[in-house]
C-alpha cells in the first residue's frame, strides 16, 4: 500500500453499536484514540461516520428500526447530535477539534457545491480539525437506503485526494465462498462481485456490496481501500502501520480526469438518453460526441448542464454524460442534424448534445 498522508476512514452502525442497539462508548473512544494517535504523528484523517439513526433508536429505546421515513428522519436527528458531543467530547480530550458536515447526494450533483465540500475539508484539516462527515438522513428523503456512508466515503476520499480510504465493519475483510478473508483484490471481476450478496442490517444501511461499490470508486480513482474488522482493537494502527489485515483493494492507474470522475460515479443521473447502433459505435469505439442524429429517445425531466444516462437501444447503460440540451428539446431534435436544431427550437445551440470531453464511457 501506498504511504499515506490523508486517509478518509468510515466506521459503520455495527462497529460502534454494542449488543442492547445502543452506542458502544467505549469503541468509539479506541475509534478516536487510534485516529488521535495518527494525527500525532501527521497523517490528516476525514471521518465518515454512521451510527445517527441506531443512536437515535438507542436513546428512544426503539427495538426495531421503523420503515416509516420521517420516523427515519427524527430518530436520525435525534441520533445525530448526541453523536457528535461524544465524538467532540473524546476527540477534545486528546486536544482535538472536530467539525461537523452533513451531505446529500444534491452536494454531489452540482459541480459548484462538490468543489466547494474540498474547500472546506481542506480548510478543516489546515487548522488541525478532524472533519466527520455523515449522510444528511434528516432531510434526505431517497437517500436513506443500502449503501449511503460506503458509496458516501469513496466519493469523498476522491473529492479530497486522499491516499487511502478504510471502511471499518463487523467482519474480518471480504469473505470467499468458504468464509476466509480474500487478503488482496486487484481486480473487482463478476466472481468477486457474486461474492459479495446485498446484505445489511436493520441499524445500519449498508452490506458488503456496498463497500464493494465504494472500494471500485476509489479503485477508480487511484485510492487504495481496506475493508477490516474495526472491533478489532487496533485495527486502524495495523493497517497505516502494514500488517496484514482485512482485504486490500489495490489502486492502479488513474485513467479518468477528475472531472470525468465526477461524471461517473459522483452525480446521479436526471434522467437518459436512448440512442441507435451507430451512435452507440461512434462513443464506444471512436470516442465521438454524442449528436442528435443518433438518438431514439430521452426519458425523464432533466435540465442542460445535468448529468444522464447514455443506454443503448437494450437499455443497458454504456454512457454518462452532461447534456448540453433538456428531455423536452432533445424529444424535439431526436434524429435531426444540427443545421435543423435552429427552425424546430427557435434558437442556436451546441451541435453537440453531449460533448465527448463531458462524456464517460461505462
């Protein structure tokens, strides 16, 4: 693994829940005082942390989690702050601040506002805070489900370039078939992904597929990613330290801009874009911008400047892209040529509909 001088860890609900569903104290404090002990030694480290809602439920004496969304959302708000003032209170009593931010997947499709989340981070870290950051389950209304703070975590390792990206759990790494720990991943191939099922829990949203996106994205984005048992003590020392312990996601070479990273994996698609067999050559095959001429059909109510899907005429998703033109004016220009744009929209715009430097192959 690298040698690394800013790490984002991410420690999930099962980690620092103890058996009666409430918050387990005093892991949480060997959480701190292993991250305390790194920033002693100079390593800046981004926190992700899950844990509001079962902390909430704790505090209610909630045995089951509910299904209902503003009962999610109460019990997260609830959760949350008593979350913090013990992270403050620990992280205080080795002579650390801690800042708090709260996202959602809105922060990360607008290009303005995920630059603006390196800002801060950059500016937390300058004056020694340690920033935690969680999923904003309050006021989030599609974004509490499976995988939140594990896809959450790998798009902010990207957004503030770290060198590795920890994802704590209950379990020893990424299991086999047969339950033993696979210690190194170089590739994430079909069979690796079969392994990994969609389980998760009822405190917690996400399951071992999730860190399996999440280690992708950073994979993607030349982060290396750990998944290890954080109720082991001393796991996040082991691992900055070298041992071996967890499963290793190997990064390699980085071969999408910044910007095309945020493309692929960052924003959610408003909507797509249905094109025919030769428009689906001249992306896949001859890095060509995507024109009208090519396109079939547009579904849902996106705006230019969002980001969309590209499927071909099966539907399967071989492209993301920031359309230069909506769903209603591309409905109006769908297999015309450029030269005709100006007579159907009353106006000029770009020839293309999705420029190839705004496009990402999938």
């Amino acid at each position: 693994m690298k040698k690394n001088k800013r790490v984002v860890i991410k420690v999930g609900t099962k980690v620092i829940t103890a058996k009666d569903r409430t918050l387990d104290k005093e892991r949480l404090k060997k959480i701190v005082f292993q991250i305390a002990d790194l920033k002693n030694k100079g390593i800046e480290v981004i926190l992700v942390t899950s844990g509001a809602i079962g902390a909430g439920m704790g505090l209610l004496g909630v045995k089951k989690r509910s299904t209902k969304l503003s009962e999610l959302q109460a019990t997260a708000s609830i959760g949350q702050s008593y979350l913090m003032r013990l992270y403050s209170d620990i992280f205080g009593s080795r002579g650390y601040l801690v800042g708090q931010i709260l996202l959602t997947q809105e922060d990360f499709n607008d290009r303005g506002r995920y630059l603006n989340i390196r800002h801060t981070i950059q500016s937390l870290l300058k004056h020694k805070v340690v920033p935690i950051i969680n999923e904003n389950d309050t006021v989030a209304t599609d974004e509490i489900k499976c995988g939140d703070n594990d896809r959450l975590s790998s798009l902010v390792s990207d957004v503030c370039e770290a060198d590795e990206l920890i994802l704590l759990t209950d379990v020893d790494g990424f299991l086999d078939e047969k339950g033993n720990t696979i210690p190194l991943i170089k590739e994430i191939t079909p069979d690796i992904m079969k392994l990994a099922g969609s389980s998760g829990c009822d405190l917690g949203t996400g399951g071992m597929a999730t860190k399996l996106e999440s280690a992708g994205i950073a994979m993607n984005a030349g982060i290396d990613c750990i998944i290890a048992n954080g109720k082991k003590d001393n796991i996040i020392l082991d691992i900055i330290q070298g041992s071996v312990v967890g499963s290793a996601f190997t990064s390699g070479e980085v071969n999408l801009l910044a910007r095309k990273r945020w493309i692929a994996f960052s924003s959610k698609p408003k909507g797509a874009i249905c094109i025919d067999d030769g428009a689906r050559t001249a992306l896949v095959d001859k890095n060509k911008s995507l024109l009208a001429s090519g396109i079939i059909s547009a579904s849902g109510n996106f705006r230019s400047g969002d980001v969309v899907k590209v499927i071909d005429s099966n539907e399967r998703e071989i492209a993301r892209g920031v359309t230069n033109y909506s769903a209603s004016d591309i409905s109006k220009i769908k297999g015309l040529k450029t030269i005709d744009f100006k007579t159907v929209l009353k106006h000029t715009g770009p020839d293309e509909i999705i420029h190839k430097d705004n496009l990402v192959v999938l």
